[in-house]
C-alpha cells in the first residue's frame, strides 16, 4: 500500500484512493487542488454529493463546485479491495476549444456578411419592386395576387437567409441543452416543412422507430438542421415522388436519416459541402448544409452522407440519446 500512495502522488493527475467501505484513504495534491476542499477520511459518495455540481452542458467531464471541468476514470485496485478515483483537469482544453469555435465562427461571420450583402440584394430589390408593382392604381385582381405571392416568396427568401446567418452564428456557443423526445422534434420539424413539400407537390414519407427516444439538445437549432436537410432534399426531388424522413436508436445514438431520389450531389462540390457559400443552387447561399454540420458538431454528434448520381442523396444525423422508449410509426404527408 505504501508503494501505491508514492505513486500515486507522483502522478500529474488528481488521484484518490478509496477503500472497500467506500471511504477516501488517501489522495494526491493534485487531487486536493482540483476538488478544493479536504478529502480523505471522508465517504466518496459523500465528496461526490458535495463537489461535484453536473451542468447541462458537461459531455465526457463532469463540472465540480469550483468550475472546474474534469474526466473521471474509476478502476479496481487488482488483488485488493477497494478503487482507483483518477480525476483529470479538462478546464483549460475545454475553454480553448470554445474559443477556437468561437474564431472559427467569427471568421466564417466574415465572409458570411461579404456574402449575405450581396445575396440579400436581389430579392430585396425584386420585393421592393413587387411592393410598388401593388401600390399600382386600378390594380386586376389577378396581378395584384400574382405579385403578392411574388413578395411573399421573396420575403420568406429573404427570412430564411438570415435564420441561417443567427443560426450558423449561434451554433455551439453556449446553447441551452435540454431533454428533448424525438416525437416532439420531429413533430416540429414536419409541421414546418409539410406546407412547403405541398407547394412543391412533393409527398414527405415520415417514418419514427424512435419515437420516445429521449435526447440532450437544442430544440430550435436540431430542427432548424433537419428542416435544412428536407428543404434541400424537396428542392431537388421531381413532382409526385416522395422525401423520406425517418429515425431510429441504437443502445447509445439516436439517428435521423433524409433520403430523396434526386439528381445527386455534383462531384465538383462535394469535397467543400460543408464549407460556408459553396453550393450548387443558382439562387443559395452555401449556408444550409454549414449550418446542419455546426448544429450537429455542437451536439457531440456525426454527420454522414452518401449520393449517387440519378439515384438521390442520403445524410444521417447520430446524436447520444439519454434514454429510448420507441413506438413504431409511419406517416405520408402529401
């Protein structure tokens, strides 16, 4: 026991050793230091209670009383009784990482502006002069509907840029995370997206194997992302066919997957699809598919994709889930 106390306050991180009654025997400085309060002698459980204050938005480390942020390994000791508490200071590596994304962010903000002010131009120019167009005296019915839908279309062009813009900007920088089920987020996500897949005779298919998975997100930005993902996926997909939107879990992710059966991603682009202002769309800004990889990055999750040219496109989105209830279930809109 000796020999393991010695080494045990060698090592670079907080150590604590406790014995089988589940008391603190003996701990490191370091340990000591990052906890800020005495240790040995006490109950762990008692320590945990004490010092160790969860946060909404801690993911492989844990917050302590003090702010710090740290990873916590436990192991038996081998041939005794009693564990290894190994606490390991990721203060500093998580602070750096916030400010690298918020750089990164401010940098694509940059170009974002350059871009958005000349993207903005058209439609506005074009709403100003469908704006006037209905001040017109003696106005027909017809044209008078046919430029209000004209503004309107502009208008929502124009809403849409700039929900990107907030979104792409805000993403990852200290959101509120909550538990969040995958029936109320897929919910919001068809009640927002169904009217525009009408308007473009389109039939989105919604499939939910997931329906009570329970997730730690982001309501506003998870559906925002999806919304992204089907906007894109109705764009490309001829009049008639179907979108299909589906989830399902594993033991620990959660998975959402927007299929369609258009033309396929270009080659020339897909190397930069993640890339701010790179699209293929005569009339896009490149923000859309960003704006899905920033929200889902902020979420400890992955983006993939896969296209193949005539056949359509797939991208999957796999967040951790918390915890899974699911009920089976198939909807078609259109």
């Amino acid at each position: 026991m000796q020999d393991h106390r010695m080494l045990i306050d060698a090592m670079p991180n907080g150590v604590i050793l406790v014995d089988s009654a589940g008391t603190v025997e003996h701990c490191n400085h370091n340990a000591i230091a990052l906890v800020d309060a005495p240790l040995v002698g006490r109950l762990w459980r008692d320590c945990v209670a004490e010092y160790f204050k969860p946060q909404a938005d801690d993911w492989h480390e844990v917050s302590l009383h003090n702010s710090r942020r740290v990873k916590v390994d436990i192991s038996a000791i081998p041939d005794q009784s009693g564990q290894l508490v190994v606490l390991t200071d990721l203060t500093e590596t998580r602070r750096l990482q916030q400010k690298i994304s918020h750089l990164q962010r401010l940098s694509s903000m940059g170009r974002m502006v350059a871009s958005l002010a000349h993207q903005i131009r058209t439609p506005l120019s074009a709403a100003l002069l469908y704006a006037q167009n209905l001040a017109t005296p003696n106005l027909d019915h017809n044209r008078q509907q046919r430029f209000s839908d004209k503004l309107l279309s502009r208008l929502k062009s124009l809403e849409q840029q700039v929900n990107d813009m907030l979104l792409f900007a805000k993403s990852g920088d200290q959101q509120v995370l909550e538990p969040l089920s995958s029936a109320t987020l897929i919910d919001s996500v068809v009640q927002s997206v169904s009217p525009y897949a009408q308007a473009k005779k389109v039939r989105l298919s919604v499939q939910n194997n997931a329906d009570d998975a329970i997730l730690k997100g982001n309501l506003t930005a998870l559906s925002g992302a999806i919304q992204n993902l089907l906007t894109n996926a109705i764009d490309v997909t001829d009049k008639g066919q179907v979108v299909t939107v589906s989830t399902d879990y594993s033991a620990n992710d959660w998975c959402c997957t927007v299929s369609d059966t258009g033309s396929g991603i270009p080659a020339e682009i897909q190397s930069q699809l993640f890339t701010p202002f790179v699209t293929s769309k005569p009339n896009g800004t490149g923000l859309g598919l960003a704006v899905v990889n920033t929200v889902v990055k902020a979420h400890q999750g992955q983006l993939n994709w896969q296209t193949e040219a005539g056949q359509g496109t797939e991208f999957s989105i796999r967040l951790p889930i918390e915890a899974v209830q699911s009920k089976p279930q198939e909807i078609c809109y259109g």
